[in-house]
C-alpha cells in the first residue's frame, strides 16, 4: 500500500514513443539514476524502445497493441479515450497508492516528492489552469463554453451537470489516489457522452477538469513539469538524438548528462514569443513570409 507510481501511455508513432524516453529521462536527470521510491510505468506497443535504454528495472512495460487501442477509443473512436481506458485498468488491482500519470511530452524540471504528499493528503493533481469556460486566454475554452452555455438542455438529458464557469485544467498531467478510481468511470461516461456532441480533442480534458473539481481540490503542478504540447517540432530532434546515442551505444547515465544540450524549454522559446504575438505583427510577418522557424540544431557540432 501506499505506493507511488508514474504512468504513460506510448504507442504507434515513434514520435511518441521518443517523447516519452525524453520524459522518462528527464524524471532520472532530476530525481538520480537510482532513485527507486517512485516506479515507472508505460502502456506500450514497443518495450524494447524503453527497456533497451533503461532496463528493465527501472521502467514496466505493460502491453497496449493495436486491438486493445481499438477497444479503448471506443465506440465514439475518440483517441484520447485511451488515456482513461489506461488509467482505469492500471488502477484496478490497486487499493491506496498514489497515482501520476503523464502525456508523453511532459518534462520534469523538479523533483516530484511533493506531488505524491499532495495526493496522499487527497489532492488531485494536474498540470495548469487554463481558465473557466466563461474567461479562458484559449479561445477553443471559450468556444466550448459558448457550446455549453447553448446546449444545457441536452446535457442534462444525458445526465451531465455543467456549469457555465467551470474551470478547464490542462490534462497533461494527472495524479489521484487509486482508492478514488470511481472518478474515472464518471469521466468516461462523461467522455463517451460529451464527446458526440462536440467532437473536439479536449473533451477528455473537460471531463478530468469538471469531475476532479467536483470530488475535491486540483493541485497545480506547472512548477514541477514542462509541457511542450505546442512544439511538435521538437521531434525531429528526438529521433536524431537517439539515433545518434543508440549508434554511439552511449552510456545510459551519459545520455542522461546530454538530455539538457536539446531541452525544448530553450528550443522551443523563440516560437513561445512568435505565438504571444498581437495577431496583426503575426499577420503581417506570415504576409512577408517570416513566420517562425526551427532555429539551427547545433547539438552535434559540439560531439564533431
């Protein structure tokens, strides 16, 4: 009992699955190559990618092929379905134990102990707040909250209590402890009925948002991770990176030195501020066709 785990799910692209090495690597550089109080754990198609870098100590890899990804998009075949279906079976031999899952293209910047006291205490945990459907910096929070507002009839036909205000939380990390798994069973009912509705990628996201915010209190954990979902650029990197060390046949704890040398925190800075521009300078750069560019990857000329 009260053990502490980490969860992913990392399938199909090898995109994906490099993001979640980097992840996993991340976790070392931060908490120590034999740091041994929190275990890993990846749902996967490929467990050679993790364990031939890792071992297999320091990563579980539990099997995730193609048909069973089929049966957890469900019948709406919504991709992001997967994520609960994950949860729900990882957690379902687990009585009292401290659960933190992340997407694959999450950093650690800091270590996590905290996290895993906040969810013992009963905190849920995920990654930042990104506003109410009333008053968000998204607009597609906004639109969604638009989409709420006009349609609470047919919600409630379904069952679904929404306020106009929720708040909307970023999903990218989510923590909870295992005796609290029923949650995740309303967030899938919620998905599989919301999802139909309005078809868009966050509708999991609002079902973790609504229901964690309901049973209790999020924690914000933005300070302990970085979330480049918006830096897909960002792989094309990786597969370079690991090519380049799996043809070394670097060192694990090497590799783990290197990690920082490609960090999409300071890759990915330059579109940050490209993406924080007023729209008009934007529009007028992508009119004189400037808009924002991979900066040059100098990662290798420093092995030359």
């Amino acid at each position: 009992m009260n053990r502490k785990y980490i969860v992913y799910q990392a399938y199909g692209s090898e995109d994906i699955l490099n993001e979640a090495l980097y992840s996993m690597l991340s976790f070392y550089k931060v908490h120590g190559l034999d740091y041994k109080e929190i275990s890993i754990v990846v749902y996967t198609d490929k467990p050679s990618h993790f364990e031939s870098v890792l071992g297999k100590e320091r990563v579980l890899c539990k099997a995730l092929d193609a048909s069973l990804v089929k049966q957890w998009r469900g019948s709406i075949d919504f991709v992001h379905r997967v994520k609960i279906e994950t949860l729900l079976h990882f957690t379902f031999t687990l009585q009292d134990d401290q659960v933190l899952y992340l997407d694959s293209d999450i950093v650690f910047v800091s270590p996590v102990q905290e996290l895993f006291e906040r969810i013992r205490q009963g905190l849920f945990v995920m990654h930042e707040f990104e506003g109410k459907l009333n008053d968000s910096k998204f607009s597609l929070i906004l639109k969604m909250g638009k989409f709420v507002k006009t349609h609470q009839q047919q919600l409630h036909a379904k069952g679904f209590d929404v306020p106009v205000d929720t708040g909307v939380w970023n999903a990218g990390v989510i923590g909870f402890n295992s005796s609290r798994q029923y949650i995740l069973n309303k967030v899938l009912c919620f998905t599989d009925g919301f999802y139909p509705l309005y078809p868009k990628h966050i509708a999991e996201q609002f079902g973790f948002s609504l229901y964690l915010s309901k049973e209790g209190t999020v924690f914000d954990s933005s300070k302990f991770f970085f979330h480049y979902w918006n830096f897909k650029e960002f792989r094309g990197i990786l597969r370079d990176f690991f090519q380049y060390h799996h043809a070394k046949g670097t060192p694990l704890s090497k590799v783990i030195q290197e990690i920082d040398y490609i960090s999409p925190i300071a890759m990915g800075e330059s579109k940050r501020i490209y993406d924080r521009m007023h729209w008009l300078p934007k529009a007028l750069r992508k009119l004189k066709k400037n808009r924002w560019e991979m900066p040059a990857y100098k990662y290798w000329e420093r092995n030359q």
